[in-house]
C-alpha cells in the first residue's frame, strides 16, 4: 500500500470539500456516518481546506467534532489540508505572516483532537519566494506541529524548485486535477517530476466533478455546483511551453462561469 509519513493510506483518498463548502452544509450527523464508512473502506486520507466553508464552519472545524466524538479514529487519519489563501479564501497568500495566521487558525480548530499532518498552499503565490513560505512550515514541523509540507496545483517547474529548496524527501505529496476529462499533468511534466523524485501524486476530482458520473450532463447544472467552476485554471492544468494552448482549452469545458463570492484573480503566470 502506498504510505504518507509513514503510515500506510489506502489507494484512494477522501475529499471533504462537499460536506462544508456549500450553501447548506451536510448534516453533521450525516457527514459522521460518511467518514466512518470511509475508514471502514480504507479511505483513510483525508485532504479539506480552512477555506472549504466558512470561518465558522469549514473541514476542520467539522473534523474537530468529528475526532472529538470518535477520538479513536484520529491515529488512524492522515490529514492534509489546503490554506494560505487570505482569510476569505480568495487569493494565494504564500507571505511568512499569512502562512503563519493560516497554520494558527488550522491548528486551533483542529482543538487538539487531531495533529496537522500535511499543510499545502491552495496556490503557489508567484510574488512570493517560496523559500520564505517553506521557513514558516518548516519551523511548525520542528516545533511539532505539523507533520510534512504538500504542494497543490503546481507546475513541473515549481516541483523542481520546490525540491531544490526541500529536499527530495521534504515534499510529502502533490496534489493536481486528473482524470479522464483533465489529464494535462500527464503531458506536461507534473507528473514525470513526481515520479522523478518518488513523490506522490494526490489526483483530486477523478470523476471530473461529477461530469463522469452523471451529475453534470449540461453548462446549466453547473449553478447547483458553484465550487467546481469558480477558479481560474491552475499550473498544473497548463502545458509546459505555453498558457493558451488550444489543446489546453480545449480540456477546460465548461468555460461558462456561474456567478460566485469567491475566485482566484488569474496572474496570466504559469506558477
């Protein structure tokens, strides 16, 4: 079985952005049922986000009340969670201090119940070195406080720079797009810098959000489902020669956007 931190995960991990980042929330109980189900099926990787929600109810708050009623599951969970993205979630922040405020607020929601064991950035910040954001979450891993450091939606490049900074062993894993509907990283280097390095690629939406099964069949279904189309294509999802690629596009449908309170300002940088 594939490991992270050491600990054995199963070969498929369980996203918790549906439970919270919505208009109505799953009810809790319901969402705790889900959970265990997951476990019980060896679905014990868990990635959320600080913003998947709100300040008041987002995944690790909703984890906290989780391991709180079920504290004998917290060992068994490695935990990844996305951050650095300002307070309201709505643009990369990989400055020392928003680093810093957004580890804080994960660890204090997460109570005690539960050790950070992975912290990604949601994105890369391109105005920011990324040795300064790596030095916040490098002091949190010697302090204890966090288990290891992740990269989401990221170019190969970025990889490359990330384990010159790092260390091959200091990546624990990347976490990208892929699926039948969006396999740009097979092409475009992200995952042969994983595999270069013998880093794991966490593939998120692998169903292709719900259009490889059936709950998107039009560009009108998308309004129930806001979260899946209010970001601007990340790194990853571009070619490695140019951000405007036809075949690219091509991979990126619907292009519609529905009206939303959140999106990522587009840096026109492949980051």
């Amino acid at each position: 079985m594939p490991q992270l931190l050491g600990k054995e995960i199963g070969p498929t991990g369980f996203g918790l952005m549906g439970f919270t980042w919505r208009p109505n929330p799953v009810p809790q109980d319901q969402a705790f049922a889900t959970l265990r189900a997951a476990l019980s099926l060896s679905l014990n990787f868990w990635n959320g986000g600080e913003f998947y929600g709100t300040p008041n109810y987002n995944s690790p708050i909703l984890l906290e009340r989780y391991f709180a009623q079920y504290p004998e599951d917290a060992d068994k969970v490695v935990l990844s969670i996305k951050g650095s993205c300002g307070p309201d979630g709505t643009h990369p922040d990989g400055s020392a201090a928003e680093v810093r405020r957004s580890l804080d607020s994960v660890i204090k929601q997460l109570n005690g119940r539960k050790k950070l064991d992975i912290f990604e950035c949601a994105r890369r910040d391109p105005e920011v070195d990324m040795a300064e954001t790596f030095e916040v979450m490098q002091e949190y891993i010697e302090k204890g406080l966090l288990g290891g450091i992740s990269l989401s939606e990221v170019s190969a490049e970025t990889i490359h720079q990330a384990v010159k900074i790092l260390g091959k062993k200091g990546v624990v894993c990347v976490e990208v797009e892929l699926s039948l509907f969006a396999a740009e990283v097979l092409e475009n280097g992200v995952a042969a810098a994983c595999k270069e390095y013998g880093i794991p690629l966490v593939a998120y939406s692998p169903l292709g959000r719900g259009i490889l099964t059936g709950q998107v069949k039009s560009r009108d279904d998308l309004s129930k489902f806001p979260s899946r189309c209010c970001f601007t294509s990340p790194a990853s999802r571009r070619t490695s020669t140019s951000t405007s690629s036809s075949s690219t596009r091509s991979r990126r449908w619907p292009r519609r956007r529905v009206a939303r309170p959140r999106s990522w300002p587009s840096r026109g940088r492949v980051v």
